[in-house]
C-alpha cells in the first residue's frame, strides 16, 4: 500500500500555510484529517493508502479568512489515483495565494 503527505505553502508570503485543515476523501467519505503543522506540512496523513481513486481538500478559503484576506477559492483539491505499486509514496503539495492556487507532484 502507498502513503501520502502534503505540504502548503501561501506563495503570496512566501510562507508556510500552519493550521490548514486537510481532508483525504475517497467517494464523498471522509477518510482522514488532519491540520498541517508549522512548517505547512502533514506528513503523515494516513498510514496506509490502498490502490484507489482519491481526493484530498484543503480548506484554504477559511485559512485565507483567518488570516485576513479574501480568497475566491473556498477549498483547493487534487483528485488523484494510486496504483498497485506497494511502497510508492505520494506527496501531493499545494501552492496557494488569494487569487489562484496550483499543485505537483512532490517527492
């Protein structure tokens, strides 16, 4: 099975994103969440990641408004699917700013 972690980092700043709640889903069921620490990071998100088709949310709207400003985007979200590799390891960054956000595929 794979793994997964994330990483936030609010490119407006040049910050990381601490306190971001991130949500992993997989067919409208909330499997995990988690908050990412002070370095932006959640790097143990969940233990064990069967093949699959996911999607992980970062509810970057209430963040943006926790730190006084305005986003367009309540939430960013990579939809993602795993094979059948067993210790293949995801790491699935967002790079957000109040007017746009973007993601890649980390290592």
């Amino acid at each position: 099975m794979s793994t997964l972690s994330t990483h936030i980092l609010d490119i407006s700043t040049g910050k990381p994103a601490q306190g971001v709640r991130v949500y992993l889903e997989q067919d409208g069921v909330v499997l995990a969440t988690a908050f990412t620490n002070a370095q932006g990071r959640i790097t143990a998100f969940i233990p064990f990641l069967p093949a699959g088709r996911y999607r992980l949310v970062a509810e970057i709207g209430a963040w943006f408004t926790e730190t006084g400003r305005d986003t367009l985007y309540p939430c960013a979200q990579i939809d993602f699917v795993t094979g059948e590799t067993a210790d293949e390891h995801f790491h699935l960054p967002f790079v957000i700013a109040p007017g746009g956000w973007s993601t890649y595929r980390g290592s």
